[in-house]
C-alpha cells in the first residue's frame, strides 16, 4: 500500500490514526494537501490516542511544524482524562505553556495549547502567572481558551 492510499485509508478508519500516528504526523508535513487533509480528518475523528504515544505527542510540541503542534496539543488533551500522574501532568502542562510563547506557531496550535492545558487542570503557580500574562495582548479566542484554562 503506498503512502497516498494509507493516508486515504486512515482518513476512512480514524482508528488506524492511532495505530500508525508517527506516519500521519508525518503526513502533516505533505506538499500534498489531499494527504495533509486526509491526515487531520483521520486525526480529528480517532478520539484519544493509546497513552503508550504520550512520550510521541510531547516530542512533537517541539517542532517547527503548527499542524504537528495542533495536533500533538489536541491529542493530549484528549488523552488528559486517561490519568497522568500528578508529575507527568506538570510536565506535560510545563511543555504546553511553552507552546504557548511560541509566535512563529500558528495561532490555531497556541490556541489548542491553551485548551489542553485546561484539560488537564490544576494549574501550577509558575504556568498560571504565564498566562495571565499573555492575557491582555491575547486575541479574542487564545484570551477566551487561557481565561478558560485558568478557571479550572
């Protein structure tokens, strides 16, 4: 099956995102845009990813690449109810609120920064005083998200 036909194939079986995630975060990089599509379909119907991908999507809030950003934020997110221990939580929402300064970054994977922060709660005292900082120069959604997040 060649690379084209699995990103098809995933878009019609969200499952098969979460079983082969590192290829449909490759196809988030695609001069394609059917494939680059087909990749954020598939993604956006798989539900939570296995929490065994967990060290996956956090290596990806690194990159250079927004989709890969949005989507590694959205996956964790997802994934926040599945139970991280209380230092993976911090960590993961340490690495979050670093997405968060990132401007180079779409503001669509900032902004989803901002909602899986909220998702997994129970702020610490150093991300908390980040975002009210961001606060005020925030557009109107990213302002909304963080002024959500910080409410849990």
């Amino acid at each position: 099956m060649t690379y084209s036909e699995k990103s098809v194939e995933a878009k019609q079986h969200p499952w098969m995102a979460t079983q082969n995630l590192k290829e449909c975060f490759a196809q988030l990089e695609s001069d394609d845009e059917s494939m680059l599509g087909n990749a954020s379909d598939a993604l956006e119907s798989s539900g939570p990813p296995r929490f065994e991908d967990s060290a996956f999507l956090r290596q990806q809030l690194i990159s250079e690449n927004s989709n890969r950003v949005y989507w590694s934020c959205t996956l964790l997110g997802r994934l926040a109810p599945a139970g991280f221990s209380t230092i993976d939580k911090n960590r993961i929402q340490a690495e979050l609120g670093q997405v968060l300064n990132r401007s180079k970054l779409d503001l669509s994977a900032r902004e989803r920064a901002a909602w899986a922060i909220g998702e997994l709660g129970s702020l610490g005292k150093e991300l908390r005083t980040t975002m009210e900082s961001l606060i005020g120069n925030a557009p109107p959604r990213l302002k909304r998200l963080l002024e959500s997040a910080l409410a849990t």
